[in-house]
C-alpha cells in the first residue's frame, strides 16, 4: 500500500525494508499495518 514503492520484502526470515531515497515519511505505512509493526522516529541529521 506504499504509493512509492518504498517498502521492500526481504529474504525469507529477514522481514521487510524501508528504502529511505524513496519513502517521503507520508505514515500511510504506519496508520495502516494491520500489526502496529511499524514505529516512525525522527530522522537523524
Ligand atoms: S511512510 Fe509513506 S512513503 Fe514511506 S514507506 Fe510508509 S507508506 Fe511508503
């Protein structure tokens, strides 16, 4: 459901990626994931 494409599915076990040149930290990610599995923090500068 990421308009960007941004979240990446990873090898098997190693779960999933957030590929940072894409995601535009728009939340629909986190209002969204049916686990509450994804946290947004600050990004560091
Ligand atoms: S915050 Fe938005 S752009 Fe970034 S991974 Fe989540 S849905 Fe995609």
């Amino acid at each position: 459901m990421c308009p960007d494409n941004a979240v990446i599915k990873l090898e098997p076990g190693n779960r999933y990626a957030i590929d940072l040149d894409y995601c535009k930290g728009c939340g629909i990610c986190v209002a969204e994931c049916p686990c509450g599995a994804i946290e947004m923090v600050p990004e560091e500068t």
